[in-house]
C-alpha cells in the first residue's frame, strides 16, 4: 500500500508488473465495496512519497538520466472521478527533474510545504534481506 | 618476552565503512523554478545513515533514526523551516543494531512524544519530542504475559506493529491476531485485548488517522477499517478488492 486518505476514503496500492516497474491502483471504499477508481500505469520502482498535509503522492518517473518528480493530488479525487465503471487511467504531474549526477535505483523522497527532498536510498550490501 | 605472531589469516584490516559515501541527495526549496540545492556535506557526515524519518507538520520538525554503528542508534530531531538544519540529538545503545532489525518509530509532535521500539531489547519507550528523553517504557515481554500471549513472544517481537491513539492516551498495537490497547500511564489499567481478529489472513500493519478516529490494520488480501470512540470499536469493515 502506498497511501490511505481517510479524507477522500481511497488507498493507492501498487502491483509489481515486471522487475522495475509497477501499477498504482485506487480503491474507493466509500462506496459499500471496495471499488477500482483509477489507475497509473508502468511506473518505475523508483520510489514514492505520500505528504498528508498536501494529499499529494510523489513518486519518481522516467529513465537513465531523464528522471523527474511526479506527484497526483487526492485532494477530491472521490469527486473528481467518482465510481466509474471503467476506471480512469492517470498521468502524474512532473514537480522537478532529477538532477544527472543522482543516479541510483531507489530514491527516497521527502515532502513538506513546497520543500522536496530527493535522497538515493542506501543499500545494505552486507545484509541479505531487510525486514 | 616475543610478541606473538599470528598466521596471515588471522590478521584483521579494518576497513573505512563507505556506506556515509553513499548517501547524497538535493533539497527543492523553490519548486517554481525546479533549481536544486545540493545537500549540504556537514549533515551527511556527523549523521549516520538515515534508517527511518517522520515528519510532524503541526511542529515542523522531522524526527530520523540514524544507524551510528553495530550497538548505536541515533535519534535526530531536523527543523523543517530552516532547510532541515539538525536542532538536537542523542544516541541509545543496542545490542544489535542489525539493519534487519525490527524498529518502529511514531512521533507525535502534538503531544510531544517519540514512541520507539527495537527487536534487540523488545522495549517500547515513549520519549519526549524536544529533549529525546526517555518518559517511560514498556516491556514486550510483560504486555504479552498480561494478554496471554507469552507462548509467541519470539514471533511478536519481530511481527509487532503499533500506533498511538492521543484521545485515549494509549498506544494501540498488533500483536498477531489481536489488537492491544496499552495505557502510557502504567497506573491506569493493564493492557487489554479490544479486538480478536478471526480467520487465516495474516495481519501486518496497523495505523490510526486521528481526524477520523479510524485504525486501519493491513493484510496481505484484505484490510479492516475499525472506528472507534470513547468506549472502544464501534465499527467495523473489512475490505477485499477483486485486483
């Protein structure tokens, strides 16, 4: 799961679809089933950041040396997209690219009133599986 | 007397840990223009590596767990509003501080608190948000004995999930298939099991958003959402999705 909005009622998960890259699903429950709302599709494994001040989920798009910053905004997303039967395929909204010279395969990323922070994320080579 | 000599294979080279090396990164103050800031080299350097950070943004400030070394552990506390400028720290001692190690970390900035645990000592300590001193602590071991669940303490320890519910002045933890509500006041009543979860998923997560008064407990096919009041649970939903 990467984020739960008790506000809009949503959750956005992700489902791994190949080594790097994965799906984002929103599921509304405010409807009496756990609903399919939208969509937001091949997304690199990158890394991904939910600000609940801003409703706002970042994650890192693009590839090599031409990555940037997306985010989507949940604020009224229940409204915006309501239940449809088909749910909505989705585009995030590119923030700032990433600069060349941070090259790496996961990032950690840090959000707070219109600061970003983008980290590499360390890996632990001495350690077999982290928990 | 002659030194002894030891075989070639014994000798030990201590190496420079260059895992500090690798942690870089850029800050985005002015997201109009997109210019980053490179991150400046003196946090990254009298920081260890940065394991887990909250951010509070009723107080501004960001808590992170560093890892210090193989028994040390770093709580630094960052002010959000001066570009992450380090404000205070201090270090607790392990006694394994294994990256694969259990810890949890909620900060509550509110009511000034810092809840902590680590799978080394299986202690919760509830710590003060702006001197990081220690207010109190609770045992794994004891919350287990007191809700008959000593025979899986070595699962619990390491499968321990936990929030802090401000209105009840308690935290709430997952512990297997049951949900513990603890007092922070080791006066007030023992610790109690609120909810029984029933059937074969595997429960790993719990959260509570204060706003709504909800505790969401995450499994791997479904979740429940439980509301709750002054008296306890008063709803309940569990939710599968067809995905």
């Amino acid at each position: 799961m990467l984020c739960w909005n008790p506000i809009e009622e949503v959750f956005v998960v992700s489902q791994r679809i190949s080594p790097r890259k994965e799906n984002h699903y929103i599921l509304s429950y405010a409807t009496p089933n756990l609903t399919h709302i939208g969509s937001l599709l091949n997304i690199p494994s990158l890394g991904d950041y939910y600000d609940e001040d801003s409703q706002s989920l970042f994650f890192i798009e693009g590839e090599g040396n031409h990555k940037y910053v997306s985010f989507l905004d949940l604020k009224g997303i229940s409204a915006r997209l309501g239940c449809p039967d088909n749910p909505a395929v989705l585009d995030g909204e590119c923030m700032v690219y990433v600069p060349e010279d941070l090259e790496s395969d996961e990032y950690s990323l840090r959000y707070y009133k219109d600061t970003l922070i983008v980290k590499k994320r360390f890996h632990f080579q001495s350690d077999k599986f982290t928990r | 007397m002659q030194p002894s000599e030891f075989r070639t294979e014994f000798h030990i080279t201590p190496q420079v840990n260059n895992e500090r090396a690798k942690c870089d990164g850029f800050i985005f103050t002015n997201l109009k223009d997109g210019k980053p800031i490179r991150m400046s080299y003196h946090i990254r350097n009298t920081v260890g590596m940065i394991i887990n950070a909250v951010p509070d943004p009723d107080t501004h400030l960001l808590v992170a767990l560093s890892r210090e070394g193989g028994n040390v552990l770093g709580f630094n506390i960052f002010s959000m509003t001066y570009q992450f400028r380090l404000v205070k720290r201090a270090f607790t001692q392990l006694q394994c501080n294994s990256i694969n190690s259990r810890h949890i970390l909620r900060f509550y900035g509110k009511k000034q608190k810092l809840i902590y645990y680590h799978e080394s000592h299986a202690n919760i300590e509830i710590r003060n948000s702006f001197s990081l001193k220690r207010l109190s602590s609770f045992g794994l071991t004891e919350i287990c004995k007191e809700v008959g669940l000593s025979a899986t303490f070595s699962d619990l320890r390491i499968s321990i999930d936990l929030d802090y519910i401000p209105h009840l002045s308690s935290m709430i933890l997952l512990l297997g298939s049951k949900i513990v509500l603890v007092s922070e006041k080791k006066t007030n009543q023992k610790p109690s099991v609120i909810f029984s979860i029933k059937g074969d998923e595997a429960y790993h997560s719990i959260t509570y958003k204060e706003k709504r008064k909800v505790l969401l407990v995450e499994g791997m096919f479904s979740m429940m959402l439980l509301g709750l009041d002054n008296m306890g649970i008063s709803q309940l939903r569990i939710l599968k999705s067809n995905l």
